[in-house]
C-alpha cells in the first residue's frame, strides 16, 4: 500500500510511466499500488505476435490470461511475456502455437535448446559468437562492417541463403534464452536490413526486368525483413522488384499490382500471422487481381498450410523463391509484355 499526499512522482498509467501529481485530503487514505505489467501495445513489441492474435489466444486457449486495470486495460505479467517470447519463437522454427500455448516456460526453453540441436546449420560457430559478442558490446560500427565483408566475400543471394538464415536463428535464439535484449535484437535486424538494401542498390534497375515483383505483408503483419531477403535473392536473377514495405490494406494491394502492373505478387507472413486470416486474405486477393498475375505466399506461416490454395503459389524457404522465379520464366508470359 502508498500513500500519496499532494506530492509527485512517476507512476503506472495504461502501462507506461508518467510524472503526475496526486492529492489526497485525508492521509488516512490509502491507494493501491498498481501490479506491475505490460499494455498489450508493449506486449506486442516486446514479443512480436500481434495484439489480434493475442487476443484470439486468450479466447482459444485461455492463455495470456492477462488483468484488467481500472480503465479495463489489459496488463500482461512478466512471466507471461516471458512465455509468450518463447511460444513465438518456436513459431518461428515450425512449431503450432496450440501444441504448445500450455506448456510451461522451462518446458518450453528445453524444447527450443532440443530444437536448436536438431537444426545445427553450415554457420561457423566463431562467426555466431562473434556477432554475438557484437551486439552484447553495442558496436553498431563494427557489426555493420562484419555484415559488409560477408555480402562483399559471399555474393548477395550466398549471403542470405547461407548467412543470414542461420544468422537470424542464432540471434533469435538468444533473444529466447534471455541473452539478448530487444534493442539489441533491433540492432541486428536493422544492421541486416542495411547491409542488403547497400548490396541490392549496386545492381542495375532498369523499369525492363522481367519478371515485375510487387512484395508487401498483409496488415497486422510487422516483419518485414522477409521481404528484403527475397528482394535480394530476385534482383541478382533481372527480377524488377518493388516493395510496399509491411502492413499493406488489401484493397491498396490490388490497386498497386494493377497500378505497376505486376507479373507477381509476393506475401510474406511469419509463423505468428493467423493461417486462417492469411489463407482467407489470398483467397480474396485471387479473386481481386486478373488472373495472370501470380501470388506467391511465403515465410514461416505457409508451412502450416497442409493444403494447396487455388490459384497461390507457396514459398516454404528462400531458396524456393529463386526456383519459384525459374519456373514462372519458363512458363509464363509478363503482364506488361507487348
């Protein structure tokens, strides 16, 4: 219990501090302290999963089961943001949320060490600790260097596809063990996306390559970083790319592919992104866009699909994007052509 008489200081509100100034007449008074939490907006960023899919989750399964605070906000606890952390993650490698939204937090880091054993990649070990090491000592400058000497020794596409995915597996690791915290995490996504936006800018774009790549995300998804790497796995092979960068309305989808007259519509959706939600939004899509366009589906989420989608081409890894882009050359002609 506090009591606050006529005096400042910071306090909770809708789960962000502020500097307010209470007054209370009779010292007698108490007030509650607030328990401390998270505000599903913070919860969000801290996790990566979308406050829509968090909601959906505490209806089907029960879990979060976050408080209300006195304006009826919910407010996630510590232990449960640690959870939610860890659920996301083994989301990232495959694994269906309801298999395991009801397991226990060290139930769940033993199922992700046991994942990360299973799924060792060619990444040299130094080249992990390394960046590791990096991000810890908060050296942007050399990081940005390291990732600079790898695009310039590797080529672009051997970058992403031999790097970079395991790179991300590593740091996404960490960031699940407690390692690394999310601004370091940021870091390192941010140092990525420069390094690949630096290397896909030295090639040459002309309006003439063949085929056009409109990429962007559906709304409510945030990750956009799996779009840059398949932008920088096409420009290499001619593919003119244009990129709407996240969180795109559909209606504004339909009207940019017809707008740059796109040969391909390419989606990208994480393993958090609601399959019901994606498969219904392709669904749409198909139904909206002439159909010589093609739409390739790609990402974590696509794997869950255990069904062909009419009319959608799915991308379950990088590499399949380059394979994806062959075939439409080999059997398609451009929207544009002629």
């Amino acid at each position: 219990m506090i009591v606050l008489d006529k005096r400042s200081e910071w306090v909770h509100i809708k789960g962000s501090l502020r500097y307010c100034q209470y007054s209370v007449q009779d010292k007698e008074q108490a007030v509650q302290a607030p328990a401390p939490g998270f505000n599903i907006g913070a919860v969000e960023r801290e996790t990566g999963l979308s406050k829509d899919l968090l909601r959906m989750w505490e209806r089907r399964y029960g879990f979060p089961s976050p408080a209300r605070d006195r304006a009826g906000e919910r407010q996630y606890a510590p232990d449960d943001v640690s959870k939610l952390r860890a659920i996301k993650r083994l989301m990232d490698i495959g694994m269906r949320p309801g298999k395991i939204v009801h397991q226990t937090l060290g139930e769940l880091n033993a199922l992700a060490d046991a994942r990360s054993v299973v799924r060792r990649d060619d990444l040299a070990p130094p080249l992990g600790r390394n960046l590791l090491d990096l991000l810890k000592n908060h050296d942007a400058a050399a990081l940005q260097q390291l990732l600079a000497q790898l695009v310039m020794r590797q080529g672009l596409q051997q970058f992403v596809l031999e790097t970079v995915t395991p790179l991300n597996r590593t740091v996404g690791d960490a960031w699940m063990r407690g390692e690394l915290q999310v601004f370091e995490e940021h870091l390192y996504t941010e140092q990525v996306q420069v390094a690949l936006r630096t290397a896909i800018n030295a090639f040459p774009r002309t309006a003439t390559g063949v085929p056009r790549v409109l990429l962007t995300t559906f709304p409510n998804e945030q990750h956009g970083l799996g779009l840059l790497l398949v932008e920088a796995l096409l420009v290499p092979e001619g593919a003119h790319c244009v990129s709407l960068g996240t969180q795109t309305p559909i209606d504004d989808i339909r009207r940019a592919a017809i707008a740059h007259r796109a040969d391909i519509l390419a989606l990208s959706f994480s393993g958090a992104f609601p399959l019901r939600s994606a498969v219904d939004g392709v669904d749409l899509l198909r139904g909206l866009l002439p159909p010589q366009v093609t739409i390739w589906a790609g990402g974590e989420m696509t794997r869950r699909v255990r069904r062909t989608i009419p009319g959608i081409v799915l991308i379950p890894d990088l590499a399949s994007a380059i394979q994806a882009l062959r075939s439409w050359r080999a059997h398609r002609v451009p929207v544009h052509a002629g």
